[in-house]
C-alpha cells in the first residue's frame, strides 16, 4: 500500500532549550488534528519549538510551524508562556488558515480581500446625461 501524503503528512518536531521530551508526541497529534481539515495534500511539516533563557520575557516559549501544502507554504508563529500553550495556539491558528485556505480566500500581501489598487483607480466614469433640445 502507498502512504497518501495528504492522510499522513512527514511531521519533525525540534525542540530547542529546556522542553520536556513528551512535547514531541503532544505537537504532532496536535498538528495532524489541524492538518485533518484540508483535502490538499500535505507533502511536509516541520514544528520549532524555543524556550528563551531570558527570564525577562513574558511569553519565553516561541513557536513556529510549516507546512507544504502540495508546494504552497503555510506558515505560523506564536509566542507563549509554555510550550503545550505554544502548540495550542499554533494549531488554532493553522486550523484558521487552513479553513480560510479550503474557502477560497486568497492570500494577498497587505491586500486582506481588497481588490487591487490598480482596478478602478482613474476615479469615477464620467456619465453623460441627456440634455434636453431646444
């Protein structure tokens, strides 16, 4: 039997500073949950997980995850105050955009779902009206 890529997707995880070992398994059958709601197929994920050693900062867990979406990236980033709160967020979000993605919805740079500025930018077509003959 062939593996589908779209059923079964290549997930890594990397955990960077000091995580628990466990957060391998948590990641990943929280990121398939989220990947389950496309038909598209899923070629690739990678998963990053840092703990900062900053005590400084508020949210000192970062995370990021990618996904090839049959050779369309889809990319996700959050900050957390620990890592199973990081993983959550990450796939909240990937299963926002995944939806967002299997509607439709365009991704556009600093365009959201506007049209493009250069479509009706001349301003408003001048209309003729009638004038009345004397």
């Amino acid at each position: 039997m062939v593996d589908n890529p779209g059923t079964n997707p290549l997930i890594t995880v990397q955990l960077n500073g000091r995580i628990a070992g466990d957060l391998v398994g948590y990641a990943e059958d929280k990121i398939r949950v989220a990947l389950r709601r496309t038909s598209i197929p899923v070629l690739r994920t990678a998963i990053v997980v840092t703990r900062h050693p900053d005590p400084a900062r508020n949210r000192p867990v970062t995370a990021h995850v990618n996904v090839d979406l049959n050779g369309r990236p889809v990319r996700m980033y959050t900050d957390a105050g620990s890592p199973r709160e990081a993983v959550d967020m990450l796939a909240d979000g990937l299963r926002s955009r995944i939806e967002r993605l299997g509607s439709g919805w365009r991704f556009r740079r600093g365009h959201g779902d506007r049209a493009p500025a250069h479509i009706g930018s001349a301003g408003p077509i001048p209309v003729k009206c009638p004038t009345e003959e004397v």
